[in-house]
C-alpha cells in the first residue's frame, strides 16, 4: 500500500495535461464504454444537432479526472469522487486536469482532504468536481 501524500491546505498538485482530443480517442472509449450515441462519431449527425461538432462523452473526462485523482494519491486512499460535466469537449480540444487541497479533517481515524477538482478545455472549463483523499498531514 502507497504512503499517503503529504498535503496542506491550498496545495495544488502537479496537473496533467491530455490530448489534443481525437477522433480515435472518443471510438477508443465509446467501444470501451458502450456509449454509441451519434453525437460522438457521426458528423453528418452532428452537424443537424446544434454542435459545431463532434463531442467526447462526459465520462471520458470523468474517467481521465478520476486517474489523476487515483494516480496522484494513491486509489487505496480515495474516499470519494463525484464530478459535474458543465461544458462540451470537442475533436482538437487540450485538457488540463487537476485540483486543489480546500480542506482537511480527520474523519474515522484518517486524515481527510478534501479536493475541489477541475478539467479545464480549451475555452475553460469542462468538468468540475470533488473528491476526498486519506493524506498524511505535514
């Protein structure tokens, strides 16, 4: 079992940076996932929707938050996750993925942060969310 990260209060963990998006990306995590919807894949579909676009599935912004939640802290030391999807991804868009250390508790014996998480897209950000970590107060 992984040592719990060593955090205080404002910290910022290194981000990750992800893409550009790709078309490839979205057909690998659509087979993956089982989300089929056109909105995804067909441009001729899109193109009668409203988009401008083709659109990544939430989830997959979802999945890729929750990895740098996993890998940063340790997955053995996530508490909770939950996020809220608040703007489209599209084909080409770079997303940065991180959070910040907003509180810390103890709560059952552990040492608890509490994350406010962000995936931020090319016009801002995409997804927002929480998240609570076991960490080892310094």
């Amino acid at each position: 079992m992984r040592t719990p990260a060593k955090v205080r209060v404002g910290d910022v963990p290194d981000s990750r940076v992800v893409g550009p998006v790709s078309q490839t990306d979205i057909v690998r995590f659509a087979g993956a996932g089982g989300d089929f919807n056109p909105l995804h894949h067909d441009h001729e579909f899109v193109a009668t929707s409203g988009f401008p676009g083709v659109i990544a599935m939430g989830q997959m912004q979802a999945g890729i938050l929750a990895g740098w939640v996993s890998d940063t802290f340790g997955v053995e030391h996530v508490r909770s996750f939950g996020v809220r999807f608040v703007a489209p991804v599209f084909l080409g868009d770079t997303l940065t993925v991180g959070g910040t250390v907003v509180a810390i508790a103890e709560t059952d014996g552990e040492s608890r942060a509490n994350l406010d998480l962000v995936v931020s897209g090319t016009k801002g950000p995409v997804v927002t969310g929480s998240a609570t970590v076991v960490v080892a107060t310094t």
